[in-house]
C-alpha cells in the first residue's frame, strides 16, 4: 500500500480529498494535518510514502514544509497542490524539492496517477503552469527584497519596516525602489500585487 499524508486547512476540502484518495486500491490516507508546521511530524511518526501539501496553510506554507521534508526524509515524495495557480509558486516549489505541482481542480484521477508517477521517480508538472512559469521567467527580486516587500504588504513606515527587520530606513526605501523598478510598478502597494499575483512573495 501507497501511504499518504494530507496537509490541509480546509477540513471540508481535506476529507474529501482524503475520501476519494481511499477509494484507490493501492492507497491509504494514513495521516491528515491542518498546519504546515505539523507535516514533518505527522510523516515522522507514520511512515509515509507521499506527502500531499496545500500551500496556503497556517504555521508554515506547503513550499517551506515541503523544504523541510526534504531535508529530513530525503526519500518520501512530496506533491504540492495549489488553488492559486501562480508561476511563481510552482518554480519555488521545485526548488523546494517537491516532485510534483498541480492545481486542485484537477480530476482525481489525475492525482492518482501523478502520486504513482513521483513514486517510479517521475517529476509531474501542471502543463498550463509549466508555460506560464516559462513565459514568466524567473523571479527578479532578491531574498532580501523579498522580504521586504513581504513586509510592506501592511502599509508599515519606512520607520517601521527598518525596525522589524534591523536595517537603517536608507537600507529599506533602497530595497523598494529597486523591487518597484524590478516589477515596473508605480508603487509599493502595486510592487506587492504583481508580485503576489506572480507567486513571488
């Protein structure tokens, strides 16, 4: 049997997709979590074979579970499912370490089969994010824009934003301008949407 982890927020979504998972014969749900930040315990302590992660969780993302597993457990597959299907996410997701990437709207037999395939030691890609993530090119901004851009998304001062991630606010308003050209966005506001939008942040 194919021992999977379910890594999800939504319940409703997770049991569902826990169900039609169980409906395979050579699949057995063995583990369900709510928070990205119990994955790696969850997979620890029951032995899975196949970790299916949500993005969007609280405690941690799916891309950072999915770094973390493949740190700790080398050998368990990691599959990323997304609602959002943003270029940006499934470039990082591979960089994470994650084998395969696709959205869920996908059939369920699709997923099925995809679980099968990382498992033979296939890499499976959503083909439409797999174009828009080549067109898109790569991410522009640097880790340390990144961040601060990430933590621009609130509305925080120069001021604000230079005391929370210890930099002088020279430092700061240097890293947004160079982000704002970057993204040819007239503002911070608009450098924060493209950027979300493109799965960057």
């Amino acid at each position: 049997m194919i021992r999977l982890l379910l890594a999800e927020d939504q319940a409703m979504v997770r049991e569902a997709l826990a169900a039609l998972l169980g409906l395979e014969p050579d699949f057995e749900v063995v583990a369900q979590v709510a928070r990205g930040d119990e994955v790696l315990a969850a997979a620890r302590d029951r032995s899975v074979d196949v970790a299916l992660l949500d993005i969007e969780m609280p405690g941690m993302t799916g891309i950072e579970a999915a770094a973390q597993l493949h740190r700790e457990l080398p050998a368990l597959k990691v599959v990323v499912l997304t609602t959002f299907g943003r270029p940006g996410y499934l470039r990082r997701a591979m960089e994470s370490g994650a084998h395969a990437f696709l959205v869920k709207d996908a059939p369920a037999a699709q997923l099925a089969t995809a679980v099968r395939k990382v498992l033979d030691g296939e890499r499976v890609i959503d083909p439409t994010l797999a174009a828009a993530a080549l067109s898109d090119g790569a991410n522009p901004l640097t880790d340390r824009e990144r961040d601060v851009l990430r933590a621009a998304a609130d509305g925080s001062t120069n001021a604000e934003l230079a005391a929370a991630l210890h930099l002088s606010q020279g430092t700061v308003r240097n890293y947004l301008s160079t982000a704002i050209q970057k993204l040819t966005a007239r503002n911070r506001a608009e450098a924060v949407r493209i950027a979300r939008e493109k799965g960057w942040l």
